[in-house]
C-alpha cells in the first residue's frame, strides 16, 4: 500500500513540475564540469524533480535498511546473553 502511495505522489509531482514547466517555454543553458546542455525549462523542472525524488527516496530505504540491521543486531546480542 505505501508503494502505491509513493508511485502516486511521485506521479503528482512529476505532473505539477511538467504543468510548470510547460508555462515556461524559454531555454535554459546548463554547464557541466565538462560538457554544456541545452534544456527547457520544462525539461529541467521535471528533470530536477525526478532526480530530488529519486535521491530522497533512495535516502529513505538506506535508512530504514540500516535501522533493520541495526535492530537485528541488538536482538541477536540480547538472544547471546539469554543464552
């Protein structure tokens, strides 16, 4: 049920970015380290906000990763001591 949550907000915000963008039809000029792009606004709204999601999302599944191995861990500690 929670992926199907963050699968819809997900595709909310990507439809407000692209709404917002959409708006906006003038050309944006990114500079990399070492190449140059040419985007537009709605390409790069979209594009940020995707990648922000993406990069929170991944952020949170680490997090609760480590918060389950981490409570794993204690449980088997306590289950050595009983023993």
């Amino acid at each position: 049920m929670r992926l199907y949550i963050t699968v819809i907000l997900f595709l909310i915000f990507l439809a407000i970015a692209f709404v917002f963008g959409s708006q906006n039809d003038q050309v944006l000029t990114l500079n990399y380290l070492i190449a140059k792009t040419n985007l537009s606004v709605a390409a790069a709204v979209s594009l940020f906000t995707s990648i922000g999601f993406v990069l929170g999302l991944l952020f949170a599944l680490f997090w609760k990763f480590f918060a389950t191995i981490k409570k794993a861990k204690n449980s088997a500690l306590v289950t050595a001591k009983k023993s």
